[in-house]
C-alpha cells in the first residue's frame, strides 16, 4: 500500500471550492448543495453491487448469521449508528447488527485518529466478537485504505465469513478484500480531504438501504409500515397505535385495545384485527409463517 493519499479521488481539490474562504454564505451553502446531490446519484451507480450484499445478509441471517459493521472514525461511527437503530425499528436483538469500532466505544464521541492504523487490532475486535463463517462483515472506509476495516475483512474471509467493502475510490485496498465490494465514486470533497461530507452522506445512504432492505426481506416490514417497532415508550406506543389503524383499517380505541392485549406487540396485534382471532392464535399464524405477517394474514384459518 502506498503512503502518498495524493492519488485518491477523495483527497483530490475540488475546482469548484478553491476560493470558498472567499464566498459568501449563501455561495458555499449553494455549492455544498449542489455537491451533495452528487452522493445519491454515485449510490445510484452501485445499486447492483448493494443488490448482491443485500441478498447475502438476508441469507446469513436467516441461517443464524449476524451482520457485522467495522470502521474507523467517521466510518466507524456510521456503522453505530445504523446497528444501534436496528434493535427499536426492528425489534432484534442487538446481538443481530453490531458496530465494531477501532478505538472502542470511547472512540464514537471522542477521536482517537491513531486508532485506525492497527490492523491486527481490527482482527482481533472481530475475534473477540466470536466471529463465525455464518456472519457478514461490511468494512467501511472511505480512502479505502484504513488498515482497521482491513484488517478486520481480511480476518473474515479467512474465517470464511462473507465480506462486503465500502468505499469511496476506484479500484480500493479494502476492495481486494471483499467477496462484495462497493466503491461509491462521490468526487473531491468540498473541504479537501474532509470525508465527513459528501462521502460520509453515500455511505449512510448505503447503510440505510442495507439494514432496512434486509429487514423487510426478512419480515419486518408490512406494506411500509413498521409493524416489529419496539413500543416502549409513550411516542412509539402512539406510533404503533398508528400503525394498527393503517394496517387493519380501525379505530383509535379499536387499535389501542388490541395492543394491550397483544402486550404492545404491534404484529399479533394486527393479526387479531384483521383475522378476527385470539392474541394465542395471532401467535401460532405467525409462527406458521415465520414471523412473516403477509403471509400470516392471508394464511386460511
């Protein structure tokens, strides 16, 4: 790997910002503007490629797999935020999508830049998860050449786990790495080298479309609703009130009852509703059908 970073899109000078210092406020803000519009348009190009991971973690999961997100700084930080939104969207266990993060978890709010040249550490954090050949690791890394994510992903695909990269230059060190490599091309930064910005934004777009396209394929999601919220608390309680009336075409009150019943589980709740059963019996269709509402409520009873 090449010391000199002069060669990466993401450490390039971008024409359009060289006198920035000189705009006014409304002059960066525009240009900003204009160049993150440019991050979903990259994502768009790499569709195929999300496709493929997508389709893989749902397989991994499915088969007692866990996901696993690995990086370094602001990559790091990514990968937090996405798993730690998993558990109440999704009501899975936190052990499902886990975040490993070069510096720990002190490393989230406080930086710890050093922290990411370690290689042999991003292997031994996936060691210490107990890492399995039934798993998926993403490592994230917008030069692409982070030792930490590599590190981490070439343990992986030793352990026979499958490996998925994110970056944001052509032809990257941690692509060599991934059985599924995802390289969004976003361009020079508007801050030169400061991959907080336009790449930062790709990436959680990425990892938006990974998490919730899994968890849809793997019956969390009806129609577009999220009906395995965990309800905990008096917002999302009023929101899985919400989703019950949406779904099964009732009433406040209706959708408030079945709920409590349902012990504010908003799935069997919508069972009851729609198939006009016991809270037992919303939870055997749902079983029969591997947790899978549509299939649930079409089922015949």
């Amino acid at each position: 790997m090449t010391d000199s970073l002069t060669y990466l899109t993401t450490e390039q000078r971008n024409e359009r910002t060289i006198h920035m210092d000189q705009m006014t406020t409304v002059e960066m803000l525009t240009v900003m503007n204009d160049e993150d519009h440019k991050a979903a348009e990259a994502v768009k190009k790499v569709l195929p490629a999300i496709t493929k991971a997508v389709d893989h973690i749902t397989e991994a999961l499915k088969s007692g797999g866990r996901l696993f997100y690995v990086g370094a700084g602001t990559s790091g930080r990514l990968g937090v935020l996405d798993a730690s939104e998993c558990p109440p969207t999704f009501m899975v266990d936190p052990s499902l999508v886990q975040a490993v993060m070069a510096g720990g978890g002190g490393a989230f709010t406080e930086a710890k830049e050093n922290s990411e040249d370690n290689e042999k550490q991003g292997r031994e954090d996936l060691k210490a998860r107990g890492l399995t050949k039934q798993d998926v690791v993403v490592g994230i890394t917008a030069s692409g050449r982070t030792p930490y994510p590599i590190g981490a992903l070439a343990y992986a695909g030793e352990m026979g786990a499958f490996t998925i990269s994110l970056s944001c230059n052509d032809h990257s060190e941690i692509s060599k790495k991934a059985a599924c490599p995802i390289e969004v091309i976003v361009g020079p930064e508007v801050l030169t080298g400061s991959t907080r910005l336009k790449s930062a934004t790709a990436h959680k777009m990425v990892l938006n479309m990974l998490s919730t396209a899994v968890m849809v394929k793997l019956g969390k999601v009806y129609e577009n609703l999220m009906v395995d919220v965990h309800a905990n608390n008096y917002k999302l309680r009023e929101r899985a009130k919400s989703i019950l009336m949406e779904a099964a075409g009732t009433s406040y009150e209706e959708a408030e009852e079945a709920l409590q019943k349902a012990g504010h589980q908003v799935k069997p709740a919508i069972v009851m509703l729609k198939k006009k059963v016991s809270f037992q019996e919303a939870g055997r269709l749902l079983d029969a059908h591997g947790g899978k509402l549509r299939d649930a409520v079409e089922a015949e009873t």
